[in-house]
C-alpha cells in the first residue's frame, strides 16, 4: 500500500499546484524516485503523460469558470497557463468541442476531466511469473535514438517504429550474430531504457546486446551495465499490445504489494532471436 499511498500523494500535489508550472522534479520526490521514472509509471498506469494529465485538468476546470463565473476570457486563459487567447482557444476547442466564445454566449456543454484517485481494484486472483535475480556487470553494444521526453515510451508507437527500422536496415541481424552467446543475456537482442542525468530534455532508448568485444561499427556505442539486482517478467507474444499489458501489470500489479520499488537505473526488455516471447528486466532495490 505504500506504492499506492505515495502515488496518491503525488497526484495531490499535482492538483494542490495545477496553476504553477510543471515541476516533475518536486512532484517525483513525493515517490521518492526520479523525475524520469516518475513519469514513466504515470503514462504505463494512467494511459496518458503527466503533461496531458495536467492539460486536460486545466482545460476541464478552466470550462467550469467559463460557464460558472464572469471573468473574462483573457483572465482565464492566463490564469490557466496561456499566455494568449489564440493559443487558449486553440486548446480549449480541441478539448471540448467548442470555443470559449461560444460557451460564453450560448451556455454550451462543456467536458469534464476528473482527478485522479489511485486505489487497488481487486478483479479476482491472477498470477504473474517473475524471478528476482543478482547479476553481475556486462556490457552492451548497441544503437541509440534519443526521445524528446521520458513520457513519449509508452504508450506510442516511437519504439516500436525504431525496432523495425533496425530490423529492416540489418542492426537487429548483426547484434544477433554478434553478440556474446554465454554472458549474462544469453545472446539475447535486448530494447534497453536508461535515466541520462545529464541530459533534461531528452533521454536515451537503446537496441543492443551484449558485448564480445572486437571493434564497434559506425553507429553504435557500448554501455556498461553495473551488477545490480533485477525483477524478470515474462512476456507471453511480442505485439505491442502484450508488450504494454505486461508493462502496465508490473506496475499496476507487482510493485504495489512487493517489498521491492525500481532502483531506477535500467529496464530492459530482452527478446531471444528463436522465441516470439521475451522478458521485462527492471533493475530494483528493497523499499
């Protein structure tokens, strides 16, 4: 109850500061992890980024002022986070249908977007195959796409459009052929996400494997992975849907009654090269 219990608290404080500016960084902190897997479990759990959250709400509560007070549509719009009544009635017509002139002058209908209230729904047992592993170091050699922001991993189709140009272009093939068959993965072609701490606007999602050594091709890069403790996951098919649903449960499902939380240093997704299933590798320490 404890994952539950901080996950709430930083949706509250979200909603205590709905008219300030963003500040993952502060609002992370209520979980006590980063701001970068703070919102990577937001958009796996909700369905939608931080920054959407945040939006509709806005938009939601500034329709409600419309319809219930007199203030002036500039008044809201700046109140709300715009900075001109073009963009705010831009915003507020792709929400709700309908412009703030027109709510104004016919009383329209205007959509609602509720907060968030986090709790554990209880559907029934199910189970879900994992294994908590201690490996030591390797390393990977992979290529890089670097992403605008950590929200943009789930939920989009980002990933896998990099996986199959990689499959089309042959890195999938050389990684497969070339990496070290008896090491920690196990010849394994691995999706990795990792926090790049010195990097704000972006962040790094890499397809790879692991290292044998020998010289490394125009294009790639290599990644050393400490030892670390490590969630495994099964993933039964490898479509996107099953990929997400797998996601979704380790969050939704695993951490909120495990004594572990995510150590927030790497993810893998690893997928042998003979099998059209694969594993979720989330690196994890005790709460």
């Amino acid at each position: 109850m404890d994952w539950v219990k901080s996950f709430q608290q930083a949706v509250d404080y979200i909603e205590e500061h709905i008219l300030e500016p963003t500040d993952c960084e502060r609002i992370a902190r209520e979980m006590n992890i980063s701001s970068f897997y703070f919102q990577k479990i937001f958009s796996i759990l909700c369905g939608f980024t931080v920054g959407e959250y945040i939006r509709n709400r806005r938009l939601a509560l500034a329709g409600s002022e419309l319809l219930s007070t007199d203030e002036k549509i500039i008044d809201i719009a700046l109140k709300y986070g715009y900075d001109s009544p073009e963009g705010f009635t831009r915003a507020f017509a792709r929400f709700h249908g309908i412009t703030p002139s027109d709510v104004r002058k016919n009383g329209a209908s205007v959509r609602s977007f509720a907060r968030l209230s986090v709790s554990i729904s209880v559907k029934g047992g199910s189970s879900m195959d994992y294994n908590i592993m201690k490996k030591e170091s390797f390393k990977i050699i992979a290529k890089e796409q670097r992403f605008e922001k950590i929200e943009d991993v789930q939920g989009r189709n980002d990933i896998p459009a990099f996986w199959t140009q990689c499959h089309c272009d042959g890195t999938v093939k050389y990684l497969s052929e070339s990496c070290k068959k008896d090491g920690v993965l196990g010849g394994c072609v691995v999706g990795m996400c990792m926090e790049d701490s010195t990097v704000v606007k972006d962040f790094p999602y890499l397809i790879g494997a692991e290292y044998a050594g020998g010289d490394i091709p125009d294009g790639y890069k290599t990644v050393d992975v400490p030892a670390a403790e490590w969630a495994v996951f099964k993933i039964d098919s490898l479509s996107p849907e099953s990929i997400q649903q797998a996601w979704h449960r380790v969050f939704a499902e695993f951490f909120p009654s495990s004594p572990y939380k995510p150590a927030g240093n790497f993810d893998l997704e690893v997928y042998p090269t003979d099998s059209y299933k694969g594993e979720i590798w989330i690196s994890v320490e005790k709460k």
